[in-house]
C-alpha cells in the first residue's frame, strides 16, 4: 500500500487532484470510493493498472500515474501496465521504456514496418526510443550496423566561417545522437564500433556522397557501360552473375575520388564516402559475417601487421552473359590462339606434342583434317568434297579473317569481343583451349593447384585475365623482360627473345574446370584442384576531382561488377537507420535518403513540423512524404502531441501554448489578407475611372 499510494500519499494525492468528484478513503488495505459512476469506474481500472506495474517490480512515480489517468481517459487499445512496462533496452542498471500510450505505439510500428516516421514535437522521445530500438536490434544480431544521420541546416550561421575541420564544423549538429548513444552502450566500446563501421553518425549530405565516377564502367548483359550512361530499369550484373535491375540513378556533383586497388591488379574509381563489402581474418576466423565500410574509413588500415586487412568478396557464380553464335568452336578458337599459326601466308598450322590436342581441334573443325607433318606441326587442311572443280578458301582461314585475326602473330593475337562477351559455357572453352595450349599447372605443398599462362601478346594477356575473372577466379600477372633473357633452343641453334613475356598466375573456384587436356588436368585434381580465390585491397590513393554518381541496384546483397569484376555497393543492406530533424530536408533530399534503403534494414525518420529551418520557399521533406506516401504497406506515421513529452512539465504547457499562437495568427491573417485584396480591387475600380473621364 505504502507503494501504491506513494510516500506521505503522493500518488495519492495525485489522484485526488485529477478526479474532484470523487471521494478516495484508504483503510487498511481497502481503498473506497464516491463520486459519478464514470469517475468510480476509471479509479478502479487505475488502481488495477498500478497493481500490475508494482507487481513487475517497477516503481511508481507521480508522473507515471499522471501519464497513466491520461490514458485511461483517452480509452486507448493498451492498458497503462501494458505501456509502462514494456521494456526496450537495459544499460548499466537503467531500463528504457515508452511512457505513454502513443509511444508504445511508435514502438510497436518500429517492430512491425520497415519504415516508420514519428512526427511530434521536441521531447516526446521520437529519437531515443528509436535509438534504443537501433541498439536493441544490433544486439539481438538483427542488424549489423547502425546509422545516425541528420541535415546539417546552417540556421543562420555559415558552415565555412565556423572555426575547426569539417568535422568539428558538423559535429555540433549530430551532439544529440552522441549523447542519445552514450546512454545506451557503454562508452568505452562506442569508438570501436565506429572504427569498424558497425555505427555510423553522419550529416544527410554524407548519405548520398556513395559515388563512383560518370566513365567508370560497369558490367552489364551487353557488355561494359559507363554508369553515367545507366538509366533507371537498366540490367547490370550482380554478385551472383546474374542481372538485376536499376533501382535509382542520383547524379552527385564533382566529388574527390580516389583509385581502389586489389591485390591482383585489378582496380576502379569511387568517392570516399562509396561502400565496400569487406572482412578481416578474424571476421573469417570468428564465423562473422561480411561488413560493409566507406572508402575513407579504410584508409591508413590496410595492412594488420604484414598482411593484407581488407578480403573483397568474389563472383559466386561465373557472369551470365547472352548466349551468341560463333564462327568457330571456342575450345578450337583457344587452341589456335595458344599454338596456332594464323599468319595466312601459308595453310593454317598447329604445333603440340599432344597427339590427344590434334585431335580433339579435327572433331571440333567440320570440314577440316588435321594431318601430322613432322615432329610436333600439323596442317589444317581443307576437306575436299567429290565434284570440288574450283579451289576453295580454307574453312580456318575465312573464319580467322572474320574474326580479324588473319595475319595475327604470337605477340599480337587476342580473343574476339564475340567470345569475350559469351556464355558461361563458351567463355570457359575459349580458356580450356588456351590454357590446354600454353597453359599448365602449378602444385604447391599444404596448397590447392593454380595455373600458370604465359604468351608475348598483351592483349591476350588482358582477355586471359578477364576471362579468368569473369569465371570468378583471380588472376596475377607479371613480365618476364626479352632483353638479357637467356636464348632458348630449336633444331639445335640458339633462338633469341624478341617480345617479353607475361605469365598469368591463376586461381579457379572449385567446379571450374580449366584443363581438357588429360595429363594436365590429372595433375590439376592430383594435387586439390580449384580452391576458394581470394582477393584483398591492396592501396586506396587519391585520383582528383570527378563528376560523379551513385546507383542503386534490386540485387539482395545491393552488389554490383564494377571494372575489373569488382564488387561493390552504395545502398545500406543490414542496418537501422535513422533520420533525426527530418523536417529540415527537402522533398529531393527525403526521396535521395529512402531509396537508399538495403535489404534486411529498417528506417526510422523523425522530426518537428512546427520547427522547420530551411530558406525561405522550399517546402519540407517530412511534409511532402506524408501526402506521397500515406497509405503505403510497409510505412507507418506515428504522430505524437504535447501529451507525450517526457521533459518537465512545462515544455507540454510550451508546445501547446505555441500551438495556440500560432492558431491564432493564422485565423488574424485570413480577414487581413481579404481586406487588403477588396483595397485593391477598390483602387483599381477608381483609376479605371478616372482614365474614363480624361
């Protein structure tokens, strides 16, 4: 009793006050009423309702039995027990709770809608509770990051005239959501959790900053294109090989951008704020999943001790590109590239010391006989057909001036765009036959097999390399200079250098076969065959200011084949995020924020209509988005009043006593603006006049 009615009966009297008509007599531990009917009646359903709440432990203030009169009195769907004692989040002995009914309501939408809005005046906990909500998700692994964001409206001042870097310029405008946050997590782990990424507090202008410039290319069915060129509904490539629509296209202004390199060379364009899906050795060692970082946020880190930090996550399926018809068979195609002699001043030739490759280049040639010359040379020579009067060109021959490698030497051959921009299928052929001519593999002790390429022209080199990567291996490459290079030997006398050599190191996945060959590829399972191929970033450098911009792609890990197979993203996949004074956006701003939403994450906006600090003319975010999308599944807006704020009394009194002015004015300008309308029409009516009469 002493609990329920509050020391020296302060709860008690809290409820005298709020129902007059009623008698309350305490005896022992009986309460009695008189009064009305209604009064009696909501008396006991307090009384019950505080029971409830003790019975938890929780104690009773002469606030919380105000809140609860007040939402028994607006016969709400929950009880006061029900609210009161919800809990979100504990942190070092203090529990976060909604304190009236409408909060419990935003907090029950938080948990039920992927985006939700609060919208009510300062101090009704718009941002703390969905704070917590953020920090109760990251716990229970819900999500994996949380971001903190909010526009940096100048109000007044100017940004540039404000002493300190740019961070200590913006840092007073995102104070609020530090100081909701050290509430909530212990101090001393915050500034880990944001040097892995894991929370993230940034102006709104950061958010949209994820950019990459107009020219870089980006992989798309019919090849590569300029993201610049990418409209919306455009098809481009995902992380598993597949297409997968354009979402959004944001065009972001000139930007610094920085090169971002991997360890194999391969390498692409972005801002600093671009996102990168990446994971440590202790990511992996642990069974954590992938993070997602800013480029910025990894520079100066790259290395942990001597290794590599950063893994980039690799195609998990070969790129599904449109299937084309081809002159030639692609595996032959690769064995001519490899040891064929395609000069077209003779019949077309082939060398190998394997009867098995002969063979196999007769059965894919139709119409062709692969006959045995000498040594290591064949000819391919045409099939001549009974009645044949007249000489007719080489099958071989009009197939390679088709595809302009008639006349092609050793250091000058390459890989058709047809082939390149192939089929799974005939793309892996195009390398079986390259890699079954002047390839081989490589075993390494406690290692899985690699594979070694070697040939003088560069741009075979290249399209190895992408052939490679398209397949979703990894591909080395380096140069072995002609010049000082021992001569090597045939027939006996010396044959010198005369183009330098690259050789291609070459990682597979395992179930991409990169041998026909027997021999080779009998030593390529003897020895593991295909392992998992790693890629890691090797240096992050500044490359100048470009015009830049940022897409946004349906795929569900938001990833897409940038150049060199990069993988990469800019939408925010896994992550709570929320927007805080979201009234001081504008309608483009608001749109920019929600359609960056990711798959597996939630958006919480929140902000103060009747506080709106834009120039003069532009209408608010928060504003125009609730006449957009009212009535959309998935979106709740949960507005709260004065009734909810939890500061002291008097902000309440404040918000509706502003609320009253402001209702007022508005009424006072409606007959003013009328009769300033008739002066002018009156003024009007009499010039015309007197214009009559002269």
């Amino acid at each position: 009793m002493v609990a329920l009615l509050g020391s020296g009966d302060s709860l008690l009297r809290v409820i005298e006050d709020a129902f007059p008509d009623v008698d309350i007599h305490v005896r022992g531990n009986e309460v009695n009423t008189t009064g009305p009917v209604d009064d009696i009646e909501l008396v006991k359903r307090l009384f019950d309702e505080m029971m409830l709440v003790l019975r938890t432990g929780q104690p009773l203030s002469a606030e919380a039995v105000e809140r609860s009169i007040a939402m028994l009195r607006s016969g709400g769907d929950a009880g006061p027990a029900e609210v009161l004692t919800l809990n979100i989040l504990s942190n070092r002995g203090r529990t976060i709770r909604p304190k009236t009914l409408n909060q419990k309501r935003y907090v029950d939408a938080i948990d039920r809608h992927t985006i939700v809005f609060g919208i009510g005046p300062a101090g009704t906990g718009k941002t703390y509770l969905a704070m917590a909500k953020a920090v109760q998700a990251l716990q229970m692994k819900q999500v994996n990051r949380i971001i903190l964001t909010r526009p940096a409206v100048e109000a007044g001042e100017r940004l540039g005239f404000l002493p300190g870097t740019l961070y200590e310029k913006i840092d007073p405008y995102l104070r609020p959501l530090y100081d909701a946050l050290h509430d909530m997590i212990d101090p001393d782990s915050i500034p880990r959790l944001m040097a892995a990424g894991t929370i993230e507090v940034a102006p709104l202008a950061y958010m949209r900053g994820r950019a990459q410039p107009v020219f870089t290319n980006v992989l798309t069915p019919d090849g590569w294109r300029p993201i610049g060129d990418l409209q919306v509904g455009d098809l481009v490539i995902g992380s598993n090989g597949e297409p997968t629509p354009v979402l959004g296209v944001y065009p972001q202004g000139e930007k610094d951008i920085y090169r971002l390199t991997a360890q194999d060379g391969s390498w692409t364009l972005c801002c600093g704020e671009h996102l990168w899906t990446v994971r440590t050795a202790a990511d992996r060692r642990r069974g954590k999943p992938w993070r997602v970082l800013e480029t910025k946020d990894m520079i100066g880190k790259l290395r942990a001790a001597h290794a590599r930090r950063y893994e980039l996550p690799m195609l998990t399926a070969p790129v599904q590109l449109p299937e084309r018809a081809v002159p030639m068979d692609p595996y032959a195609l690769g064995l001519l590239l490899g040891d064929g002699c395609l000069t077209g001043s003779t019949t077309p030739a082939f060398a190998t010391a394997d009867r098995e490759l002969a063979s196999a280049l007769e059965a894919a040639l139709p119409g062709v006989a692969v006959r045995h010359r000498s040594g290591v040379d064949y000819t391919l020579n045409r099939v001549k057909a009974p009645g044949d009067v007249v000489t007719l060109e080489n099958p071989v021959t009009g197939v390679l001036r088709a595809l302009d490698l008639l006349g092609a030497r050793s250091h000058s051959k390459f890989v058709p765009d047809v082939y390149l921009g192939n089929s799974a299928e005939v793309r892996l052929a195009v390398l079986q036959g390259l890699l079954d001519s002047d390839g081989g593999p490589v075993t390494q002790r406690d290692r899985t097999c690699r594979v070694q390429y070697t040939t003088t022209s560069i741009m075979l080199r290249d399209d190895v390399v992408s052939l490679v990567r398209s397949l979703g291996g990894v591909a080395y490459t380096r140069r072995r200079h002609a010049l000082g290079r021992k001569p090597g030997r045939a027939n006996g006398r010396a044959v010198h250098h005369r183009f330098d050599a690259h050789i291609v190191d070459i990682r597979l996945p395992a179930g991409v076969e990169p041998f026909r060959l027997a021999r080779k590829r009998d030593v390529y399972h003897a020895a593991g065959g295909g392992g998992r191929p790693m890629r890691f970033i090797d240096s992050i450098e500044p490359a100048g200011r470009e015009e830049a911009v940022c897409i946004q792609v349906a795929a569900e890990d938001s990833l897409y084949v940038t150049e060199g197979h990069l993988l990469t993203h800019n939408t925010l996949n896994d992550a709570f995020i929320i927007l805080d004074e979201a009234q001081n956006t504008s309608a483009e701003q608001m749109k920019m924020f929600l359609t960056r939403l990711g798959f597996g994450s939630k958006i919480v906006v929140t902000g103060d209509v009747t506080q709106v600090d834009l120039p003069n003319g532009t209408e608010s975010g928060l504003r125009v988005v609730q006449r957009i999308l009212d009535g959309v599944d998935d979106i709740a807006f949960c507005p709260l009043s004065s009734q909810d704020v939890v500061r002291h009394q008097l902000v309440g009194r404040i918000v509706d006593a502003y609320g009253r002015f402001d209702a007022e004015r508005q009424r006072d300008e409606v007959p003013r603006s009328r009769g300033r309308r008739g002066q002018i029409h009156s003024t009007t009516s009499t010039s015309n006049a007197e214009r009559d009469v002269n």
